[in-house]
C-alpha cells in the first residue's frame, strides 16, 4: 500500500476506495472454498509456497455493521474471541483515524509464530466501514527473537449494511510471512484457517454487546477521538517495513501430521 514503496503515507479516501473495490470484485479472484455462508478466494500464483493474497467474505444476521465495526476495533475484547492472537497492543496515535499498533499470532505447530507493527486506518462511509493496516518499521519495535517479522502489505476489513440489523464482512489480506511454506499451510489457509475466523469474528458480533455494557461501554476512541489517550506518534519516526530486510526462513520441509488437534482452530 505504501506508495512508492518507501515513503509512509496515512490512506486517503482513493485508498479506501480501491480497497473496497478489491473486496467487491471477482476479477482475478479464484474461489478455493464455498460453504455455509462464507466464500474464500485467492489470487496469485496456485503453485506458490505463499499465499499472495485471499479474500473471504461472510454474511453476519443479526449484526449491525457498526457493532462488527466496534468488534474490530476493540483490543480489550479481541482476547475474548481471537485464540490466533498471543498479544496485541496500541503503540501511538497518528490522527484521529490512523494509528500503529503491534499483533503476535500463534502459527500451526511446528511452524514460528509470527508478528507485525502496523499502521493501521479507518473509515466509516455511509453504510459501509473499513479498517486498512501496512507494516511499518518503528525504533522502539525492532523484530523479536521469539518471532518472525511478518509483513502486511495491505489487509483489511469491510463491513457493509445490509438492513434489519445484518451485515456482510469481507477480509482481504496481502501478507508475505517471510520464509517458504509448506504447501499444506497455504492449503489450510484456505480450507479451514479463513472460514474459522470469519465464523469467530461472527459470533463475536453477536455476543459484544452484552460484554460491552459490561466493560466500560461509554468508551470507544474509535468512534469518539477525544477520548484517545495514546502517545501520538510522528510519520517521521516510521519507515516502510521491506520483507525483503527481514529474516527469511525455509519451513517447506515441516510436515503436517505434526499439528495437534489445538492448532486445526483458526
């Protein structure tokens, strides 16, 4: 997303824009899997190691766009629902839409885990939400010895109204995960990893506004900026984060009778 490839940029609304364009059309798009109301697709080359980029969409009843919207955002709650998630955390504020903030996943065994420090944007556009991240470099964040510095070269959420309380989610994801995978992983990406978390990311919609009267419900600093406390952080102290400067792993030899039953979930 970054453009150039160099400089840091927040989005603008053409980012937004052609990012709710990619999620919306088929072009390019190869379906890998179809069933009880979620859709996987992939785009880029079938014999990778990698995946180039997936796309997965779901249909959510009984969940409003801005209550999916609020799900997303909220990092208290994420630990409730994400078990995919080691650690996650706001490191500073850029405006009143965009931030950085740093995520640790839990990868399949025996494979690395992996994390990120992102920029991440938001925008809401009538009836439709989106939150967009990059990978970025960031002083006090340097890699990790426990894990492998993936990198996001865009991901993102769109949430679009669909009336009467529903919505439909997309998530489009552009990662490289440093190293060369097992041809297995980027099967399982699709068959089962993606379909998962969508369903997860559902019922999490459906169970967050009973939790959120709950915790704090007054507080939202997405929707309401003022009550933002964190640090603010300049674009002069990021950089663009470039896979190609970070550890790259071989991993294709793995084989997957090694997963345990704990890591089939998503």
């Amino acid at each position: 997303m970054s453009r150039g490839g160099e400089m840091v940029y927040i989005p603008d609304d053409s980012d937004f824009s052609s990012f709710r364009d990619q999620c919306e059309s088929l072009e390019g798009w190869h379906c890998r899997y179809n069933k009880a109301g979620v859709t996987v697709w992939s785009q880029g080359q079938e014999e990778s190691c990698t995946v180039q980029k997936i796309k997965t969409r779901i249909s959510c009843k009984d969940v409003p766009a801005e209550t999916l919207y609020d799900v997303l955002h909220d990092t208290r709650y994420r630990k409730k629902w994400d078990s995919n998630m080691i650690e996650t955390y706001d490191i500073g504020r850029l405006t009143v839409n965009a931030d950085v903030g740093y995520y640790s996943w839990k990868c399949p065994s025996p494979l690395k885990n992996r994390d990120f420090v992102t920029l991440r944007s938001w925008l809401p556009l009538g009836n439709d939400y989106m939150i967009i991240n990059y990978s970025v470099k960031h002083p006090k964040y340097p890699p990790r010895k426990d894990f492998v510095r993936a990198v996001s070269l865009q991901t993102g959420y769109l949430i679009k109204a669909n009336g009467d309380g529903a919505c439909t989610l997309y998530y489009l994801t552009q990662v490289d995960p440093r190293g060369s995978l097992p041809k297995w992983v980027v099967n399982r990406v699709s068959q089962f990893v993606a379909p998962k978390a969508m369903k997860k990311i559902y019922k999490a919609g459906l169970k967050y506004p009973e939790w959120k009267r709950r915790h704090d419900p007054e507080y939202k600093p997405w929707v309401y900026p003022e009550q933002n406390t964190l640090p603010s952080v300049s674009l002069a102290e990021l950089s663009v984060q470039h896979a190609d400067s970070l550890e790259n792993i071989d991993e294709t030899g793995l084989p997957e009778e090694h997963l345990s039953t704990s890591d089939h979930e998503a």
